[in-house]
C-alpha cells in the first residue's frame, strides 16, 4: 500500500512541476486547464495497481523534461524527456507514433543554423532504441525467454468490452474490476 503512495504523490508532484512549466511559457489559464484535466483523468487510476499509475507518473515526468529543455534550449534535458517518455510507453502502450514526432520536432527545433539536427536525431534514435531494447532484456529476464513485449494488450483491451478470453481467472477478474463498474466494493483491489 505505501508504494502505491508513493507513487501517487510522486505523480502529484511531477504534475504539479510539468504544470509550472506550462505556466513558465503559455501563462496561467493553460496551465490550471491542463492540470484539472490530468487531474480529472489520473484521480480514476489514482492508488491502483493497474499500469496507468506509473505509466502516467513516467510519462509526466518526460513531457516535463522535453518542455523545460525547450523552454531552457537545453538538447540534453529534451533528449532525457525522450528516454524517459519512451520509458512511459513501454509500462503502458499508447500512441507510439509520438516517438518520431518528438524525434523531428527535436530535430527541427535544436538545428541551430542548419536545416535539421541530425545529431539530435541519431542521438534520440539511439536512446529510444536503447529503451526498447533494455525493456525486451526484462521482460526475458523477469517473464522468461519466450515472452513478447506487449503479448497481452490485445487481451487485455479486448477483456475491457466484456469478450469472453480463455482462462476463467482472467475473464472473472475483468468482470469484477472493470472501470465501468459502478458498484464501490469493485473500485479497487
């Protein structure tokens, strides 16, 4: 349970910081728009054990870095943001296309004199590579060799529109933990 704290308020705080950083560089009103919204999304993942909870805190903690590297002009504190929203993916799949669109923005934005940064480019394909593949070495370490990255996101988003999966202790725990359950004993485990 206090990890689960932890990281709640870990999650808070870096929220709070990446929404610092927002007012630093749009004003006031974007940045308390952008915080209720988060808020409004994290408070239903907020204290459980699903991957959201540290997907979320990663991911926010990456956009923080890649909007203070901007707004500092500092290529390494955007590069950390890349790792670290790149680390963010690999705990909860999501949108994976935004990697190459921070790759070019990032090339586009730390050129310099020149057209693009190839150096920002190759260095952030480098490190986004070296994500993926540190995160294929624990899933063979920790889940064993035949195991694939991702394997069970099919199941499990499929398990959330009530379709029937094989094996009855997967499909009872989606029934009884689905977030469309409005009843309070099925909220959290």
């Amino acid at each position: 349970m206090s990890a689960l704290g932890i990281l709640t308020v870990n999650g808070d705080r870096i929220l709070y910081c990446l929404q610092g950083e927002i007012q630093k560089t749009h004003g006031t009103e974007p940045a308390i728009i952008f915080l209720i919204l988060m808020f409004l999304y994290f408070r239903h993942h907020s204290g459980t054990t699903l991957s959201e909870s540290l997907g979320v805190t990663v991911s926010l903690l990456g956009i923080a870095l890649l909007w203070q590297g901007k707004y500092i002009n500092k290529e390494r504190v955007a590069l950390l943001g890349l790792v670290l929203a790149t680390f963010a993916l690999n705990i909860r799949p999501g949108p994976m296309f935004v990697l190459p669109a921070f790759l070019l923005w990032g090339a586009w934005y730390f050129r310099g004199d020149k057209k693009y940064s190839i150096q920002f480019f190759i260095t952030g394909s480098a490190l986004i590579a070296s994500v993926f593949f540190i995160n294929n070495i624990m899933i063979s370490v920790l889940a064993g060799p035949n195991k694939v990255a991702f394997s069970n996101f099919s199941w499990a988003f499929m398990g959330w529109y009530r379709v029937e999966i094989p094996g009855p202790i997967f499909t009872k725990c989606i029934l009884k933990y689905s977030p469309w359950d409005t009843r309070a004993e099925s909220r959290h485990l």
